[in-house]
C-alpha cells in the first residue's frame, strides 16, 4: 500500500508546520480519506515527490484584515 504525507502549511509564511504519514490503495483513496476532514490551515498531499492535492484552510482574519481597504484618509488641499 502506498505511503502518503500530510503537510500542515503554514498559512502566512506557507512552510510546513507538521506532517501525517497517510496509507491508501492509490491516489483517489487518499484523496477520498481527505474529503469528510476539516482543516484549520492549508494542507497538501503528496506522494514520492509528486503533489496530489491542496486543501486551504478557511481564510484567515489577519489576511483579512490585509486585505481591507484602507479608510478614506483627509482631502488632500
């Protein structure tokens, strides 16, 4: 049986914060044992050097906050 990795990313510096060893038949099956999971951070999958999938975590409230428009600011005279 094919041995998967589970990679926690970091989701504002995107390096990998920890990793599960997965076993399934194939590709789809470990995508499959995937689907009914939530995550908090974003997650890939990967299998001898080739990525299978990227799971993203919900977004996150300081990148939400980056991403807000700034206030008006005065008029300009």
């Amino acid at each position: 049986m094919p041995n998967y990795r589970l990679y926690y990313m970091n989701p504002v510096s995107g390096h990998i914060d920890r990793q599960e060893l997965l076993h399934a038949g194939d590709d789809v099956a470990a995508v499959h044992m995937l689907q009914g999971r939530a995550f908090d951070v974003p997650v890939e999958l990967w299998r001898e050097g080739r990525k299978i999938s990227r799971q993203d975590g919900p977004p996150s409230p300081f990148l939400e906050l980056l991403l807000e428009p700034a206030a008006p600011g005065p008029p300009a005279e």
